[in-house]
C-alpha cells in the first residue's frame, strides 16, 4: 500500500517543545464506497475534511457561498487528490433555513444519491458582549450554527431511513461547546446546543444503524483565526495555554473525522471528539519566568 506524506506529525525536542516533523503512514481506514456532502468546506476546517475524506477514497459533494475564486480553488484541490471533480452546492445556510436545508438536501441528493456521510461544518462567529447583544445577532449565529445542523441532519436521516441506507453523521462542534469565553455569549451558547444535538440524535436515530458524533476542534490556524495569530504575543499565550504549546493547522481534524466516519468506528456514537491538544484538559499552566506577578 502507498505510503502518505505528513508534514505536520510532531516530536519532542531537546529543547522540550513539541516541533514539526515529516513522517509517511500507510493508511488503515478506509471511506471507499462512501460519499460524503461536507457544509461550509470550500476552506479551512471544512476543507481539510474534505481533503482527508477524499483521501480515504470517498466521493465528495463541496458547499460553500458565492465565492466563485474560493470554490473554484477548493474543487480543483479535491479534484487534483480524487482524479474527478467534485460536486459543489453553493447556499446560505444561515437565510432562511427551512428552504435552504430543502434545497440544499434536494441538490445534494441530486448530485449523488448514494451520499450516506453527512458532515455538518458551516459555522460562523459574529459575537458581541452579552449586554450589547441583538436578536438578529445571536438569532443567525444560531441558524448557521444550530438550526441548520438539526434540521439537514433531519432530511437525511429521513432520507436514509426510507432507503435503508446506515449514514453517518459528523457534527463541527467547539471546545467553546464546553469553555466559555468572554464575548463569545451567542458562539458558545450555540456550540454548546451542538454537543448536546450529537448526544440526542445519537439516541433517536441509533435503532436505524444511523451513527452520529462530534468533533470539537480547540485553536487552529485557519483563515478565520490567522490575522489574531499575527500576534505573536497572543500566539505565544495560546501556546503555553496547550500541554503540546502546539497550535497546528486544520488538517489535523480531518484525521479524526476520517476515523469517527469510517467502519472501524462502528461503536463509537454519540461521542464528541476534542481535537486541541489537551487544552480542554488542563486547568491552568504554569505562568511564565517573563510574566509580572502580582505583589502579595
């Protein structure tokens, strides 16, 4: 079996950092057969999924918006690793969202009816501090994030039901779902709703051999985060803040997802995955020699 180029695994050096080092694996899991329609995955996270679920040998539906620059890269991305262009489905999930599931579903299913990977991924964060909070805010973080993951799950799962098909569902969550930060009050709150979706679908759609879990991913560098991660201030501080003082890129979560859609998970359902390098885990570092300290 050809091996896979890694750039990104990591050792430990001498001088106790975790650094980047390339490997090669042989891949063990295995998506052929399988066909996956991937929101919000024209980049970063979703992306990276998309490219890792290509690699396992699945077939891949893209969405994202009307950015034709950013879909045109993402497709000829995956085309290039699957040798065949993929399908892309271009809509706002966070308009309205009982007509934009329907035509999303309706195009996908289109597309490739034999899609039985769902990956929920579309997201957004437009938050604002609690007491300077608008409904219209918080109501579309709710609708990208939430509504729009409940109900596409719903059409698919009906869908898989109907045709006997055993999907498999993938739900984008947050370590926010789990750690709040401050002015992250309507985020938080909807990638909490997130975790607690996986854990309820899991019971309700579990007797038609559906599985569904979550993948929380901590601190990436992503088109979203890199402009904060210019500063290296506020980079060396999220560092310190993980056991690994390791802040990778997306691929990592496209890893985990190919392990949670894949066979060998056939018994883990209803789980939500943390990928942050033990960030959720450790309750304070250490502060740095260079930090001031507060005179007692």
């Amino acid at each position: 079996m050809a091996t896979i180029p890694i750039s990104h695994k990591l050792k430990f050096s001498a001088c106790g950092r975790w650094t980047k080092t390339t490997q090669t694996y042989s891949p063990m899991l295995s998506l052929s057969n399988h066909s996956a329609f991937i929101t919000g995955s024209t980049q970063g996270i979703g992306l990276s999924i998309a490219k890792s679920l290509s690699k396992a040998g699945a077939s891949i539906c893209l969405h994202g918006l009307e950015d034709r620059r950013v879909a045109e890269e993402a497709i000829a991305t995956i085309a290039e690793i699957a040798q065949t262009a993929p399908n892309f489905i271009s809509a706002d999930l966070s308009a309205n969202v009982s007509e934009c599931v329907d035509h999303v579903f309706n195009r996908a299913i289109a597309a490739n009816p034999r899609i039985d990977l769902l990956v929920n991924n579309a997201g957004t964060f437009i938050d604002r501090p609690f007491l300077e909070m608008d409904f219209e805010t918080f109501d579309k973080t709710m609708k990208l994030n939430v509504y729009a993951y409940f109900f596409l799950t719903q059409k698919f799962a009906r869908y898989w039901v109907d045709q006997g098909i055993p999907g498999r569902v993938l739900m984008i969550g947050s370590i926010n779902g789990r750690l709040a930060e401050p002015d992250h009050a309507a985020y938080d709150t909807s990638k909490g709703a997130v975790e607690m979706i996986v854990k309820t679908l899991c019971v309700s759609l579990a007797p038609y051999k559906i599985r569904v879990n979550g993948l929380a991913p901590g601190l990436f560098e992503t088109p979203l985060t890199s402009s904060a991660l210019q500063d290296s201030n506020l980079k060396q501080w999220m560092e310190l803040h993980t056991p690994n003082q390791t802040i990778p890129g997306p691929e990592v979560c496209g890893e985990a997802a190919v392990f949670l859609l894949s066979d060998e998970a056939w018994h883990v359902n209803g789980q939500m995955l943390l990928v942050d390098g033990g960030m959720s885990i450790w309750q304070q570092p250490d502060p740095p020699e260079s930090l001031p300290r507060l005179e007692s």
